[in-house]
C-alpha cells in the first residue's frame, strides 16, 4: 500500500507541510518559538497535532513555520472536509502551548550553537554550511 507523500512547499522565509495541494486552513491556531530548523519542527507539530485530533472525521493538518528575526512564527491547523467544531481552534492552541511538546519540538529541532553563531552575523542559508565547516575545521586536531 502506498501512502500520499506529504507535501512541503518552501519560499525564502516560509515552509508549509501539508498533505495536498494548495495548502488550506479551515481551522487554525498560532504561536512563536525560539528559531530552530523549520522543517523538523514542522513535523513534530505535524505529528502532534495529528495525535490530538486524529479522531476528527475529515481532518487534514497544514503546518506553516515563518522565519522571523526573533524566532519562528508557526500557524497550525488544517482542511476539513466538513464544518469546524466547536471547540476544535482551542484544541489546536492547547498543542501549540503545551510545554512538554514545545521543549520536545525544539530539542529535536535545536540549531547547533556553531550554526547560530552564524546565523546571527548575518550569513545567509547559502553560506551557512560553508560557515559552519570553517568553524568546524578549527575545532579539528591532528591526534
């Protein structure tokens, strides 16, 4: 049996995770958090929204992380194929401010502090992995 592949849509700040195509939000809820790797955090939230309402007839989750100067901005909700449930925003915003949840998103999703170091000197996506290879350099030795 073959699964639908989940689709991720990426522009210069923005990743969207949804399972078709054009993403749609019927019900949506959002938050901030630290900035970490966008796409593993989409996935987490994903996963964990899924969790939560998996027992929602008609249910489909959309993630959407921005990229923004203090951190990420993600949006979490989905299509429905019917009408919104009462109470169903409120379930969504109950995942998103979960405290356990979020430490587990974001340690599963951590920037390494060599990578932040770039980050925050103003590198761009382009030379970070250039970047964080001198820096890995540095720390090797010849033992």
């Amino acid at each position: 049996m073959t699964r639908t592949p989940w689709h991720i849509t990426r522009t210069e700040r923005t990743l969207t995770l949804s399972r078709q195509l054009p993403a749609r939000f019927d019900v949506a809820a959002e938050t901030t958090l630290p900035l970490a790797r966008a796409g593993r955090v989409a996935h987490q939230v994903r996963q964990d929204l899924w969790r939560a309402l998996q027992r929602v007839r008609g249910f489909s989750p959309v993630v959407e992380v921005c990229k923004t100067p203090s951190g990420l901005h993600v949006r979490a909700g989905g299509r429905l194929m019917g009408p919104v449930a009462p109470g169903l925003k409120e379930q969504i915003a109950a995942v998103l401010e979960d405290p356990e949840k979020r430490a587990r998103w974001l340690r599963h999703a951590r920037v390494q502090a060599k990578r932040q170091e770039c980050l925050n000197s103003g590198q761009n996506d382009a030379l970070l992995h250039k970047c964080a290879a001198k820096f890995d350099n540095g720390s090797e030795s010849a033992a």
